[in-house]
C-alpha cells in the first residue's frame, strides 16, 4: 500500500493544499439551521408582477437575505515532486461564507450581451433546477454582491433557471455592497440633467429623454436637428455616444445603454 503524501498525513502543519494552519480561525456558519428554502422575502419580492418594480424589490431585499451559491467541484491540482498535494490557486481563509463565494466566483453565466453574471440561488430547490451536481452554500447577499464585482461583471442573477429570473446590473450590484437602496436608472431625477450638460457640445441635437430601455436598462431618446444629411446624423450620434461614455457620474448610474435617434421635421 502506498503512503499517503505528506499534506493527508493525520497531525499534519498543513491542509491537504498544503496551506499552513497556523493563524487561521474557524468561524461558526450563522446559517448553520438553514434548510435551503427560499426566504419569506425573497418569495414576496420575486412575485412582483411588473418586471422593474420586481428587479427594484430585489435588489432590495438582497442587502439582508440569504442567497445560495453554487459550489461545483474543479480539477484536481495534482501532486508536487514530493508527493504533496500542488497549492491551489485560492486559498482558505476559514470563514464559510468567503470560501463559497471565492470557489463560486469560478462559476458565471453569460448575460444577452456577453458579460459574467454570478449565479445566486433563492433556494436549493432552485439551484439544483440549473445544476443539480453544484454543492449548496448559504452566504448574505452583500457577500454574493462582493463576490461578483470581484470575480464576474458586477453583476447578479438571481433564480437563473427559473421559474422567475431576476437580472441585476452593475449599479444595483453596488448599492446592495453599500448597503443603499438602488434608484434605477431611468428613475433617476438628476439623470437627465447630467445627460443634458454631457451632450450640450453637439449642436445636431435638439432634445433628450431618458427611459427604461428594452435591450438595455436605459434608452436615450436623442432628437436630431431637422435637414441633416446621413453621414451627419451618424457622427451625432456617435460623438453622443462617446459624450456619455465619458461622463463619469452617468456611466456610475447607467449599466447598459442604447441610443434612439429621431429627426425632427422641419
């Protein structure tokens, strides 16, 4: 029978990653009751019937729930010259709720327009609906939200396989780690204004309006300038596209974008 390599070996100064237990504190898991089903809270605010007001009340409720994460086995690192186990890439910190989200960060699901989103769970019933081999951990929402500005886009989807899915942007991913409730964009009463002094250089353009998007979270109505040639109506809207892509307070508040160009009759 072969040995076991030195990091197995019972009585050991190190884990089986090879990573030292000395300093390290196991905390108790406060979810350590939980049995997997879906918070009041969350039930109430994915029931919601308007689709903003659903993603509004999530993202709501998401500073103080519980979520699951999904925790699905990697490949195994392999051994060292010596026998020993080769050192992971993320290491340990003792505390059960930044482990899961540091092994779950690995995990990601791709948005309609390309980006990461972590995957969260309001039950185990509705994580096992999208992978039924992942391992089920609870965390608080605001560490699912660090989790997903750290490893992914900054972004959450919460219940991915259903039966009701909420998709929440950069801007409501930050407001749950600061704890602050999220003003959507295209609520926002400042936000035109700021869009306003942004485009104010581009004569082209008559007038804007801000409202939810449809393929984005926002829409930008632009009002064109009546007589203006192709060409001419491309570069303004290009120049405004740039315009607000540099202004930092409106991309701080926007997660995605599309613009609405409209000739104005003469």
């Amino acid at each position: 029978m072969s040995p076991l390599p030195p990091g197995m070996m019972p009585g050991g100064q190190a884990d089986s990653a090879g990573q030292p237990w000395t300093g390290r504190t196991l905390k108790a898991n406060p979810f350590s009751g939980d049995d997997g089903a879906a918070p009041a809270e969350l039930v109430a605010a994915l029931a919601v019937e308007d689709e903003a007001e659903r993603l509004i009340a999530v993202a709501d409720v998401l500073r103080t729930a519980r979520v699951i994460v999904p925790v699905v086995a990697h490949a195994h690192p392999g051994l060292e010259e010596d026998g020993s186990v080769a050192g992971h890439t993320k290491h340990g910190s003792g505390d059960p709720q930044t482990d899961a989200c540091a092994s779950a960060a690995m995990v990601s699901v791709r948005t309609p327009d390309g980006r990461a989103a972590l995957p969260v769970f309001s039950s185990v019933e509705a994580m096992q609906a999208w992978d039924a081999t992942a391992r089920p951990v609870p965390v608080e929402g605001v560490r699912a939200a660090l989790a997903a500005v750290s490893d992914a886009d900054s972004m959450l989807v919460l219940d991915a396989a259903g039966p009701v899915t909420a998709l929440l942007g950069r801007p409501a991913v930050w407001a749950i780690v600061h704890n602050e409730p999220w003003l959507p964009s295209w609520r926002d009463p400042e936000l035109t204004q700021v869009a306003v002094d942004a485009l104010r250089g581009i004569t082209e353009l008559t007038a804007v309006r801000l409202e939810r998007g449809e393929r984005s979270e926002l829409r930008a109505l632009l009002a064109l300038a009546p007589g203006l040639s192709r060409e001419q109506m491309l570069d303004a809207v290009t120049r405004a596209q740039e315009a607000l892509r540099a202004d930092p307070v409106f991309t701080d508040r926007v997660d995605s974008l599309e613009l609405y160009p409209m000739a104005v009759a003469g």
